[in-house]
C-alpha cells in the first residue's frame, strides 16, 4: 500500500491519494514525535508532512506543526 500526492508532485496544500505501488514518490520516513506517536516525512519533499485538518478531513501535504494534526500512531 502507497500513499502519495496526487500526480507524483509534493507542494504544500497537495492532497494525498492512497493505492498499490511500488514506486519511491510513495515512500514516507518515520520521524519520533514522543508519546508513542510517530510523524510521516516526505521522502520526496522533506519539508512535508501529510495533515488531517480534521476527523474525516482529507489528508494534505504540509510543513511542519506541532498542532498534533500530523502526529501518527502505528498499531501492528
């Protein structure tokens, strides 16, 4: 499963779309955020990060906050 911006691109404000891929556009790093959450960087655009506004927001690529609205929690 790969998430990615629609189109390849990675600029702030981008939607992220979801489906089967195997190409590095769709790869993220995990970076620590602390308390068990995890925050997931753009492996094409390192300044981005994918951001829930909302619950049931769609996902969209930008800079960093601390807001908690990037903030993941991996569950195996």
């Amino acid at each position: 499963m790969s998430s990615r911006p629609a189109a390849g691109s990675a600029t702030a404000g981008q939607r992220v779309g979801q489906w089967v891929d195997d190409s590095a556009t769709g790869t993220w790093k995990v970076v620590e955020a602390g308390n068990g959450h995890v925050k997931l960087q753009s492996a094409k655009n390192k300044d981005l990060y994918p951001t829930g506004a909302s619950t049931d927001a769609p996902l969209t690529l930008r800079p960093a906050t601390s807001d908690g609205s990037q903030d993941w929690k991996l569950v195996p």
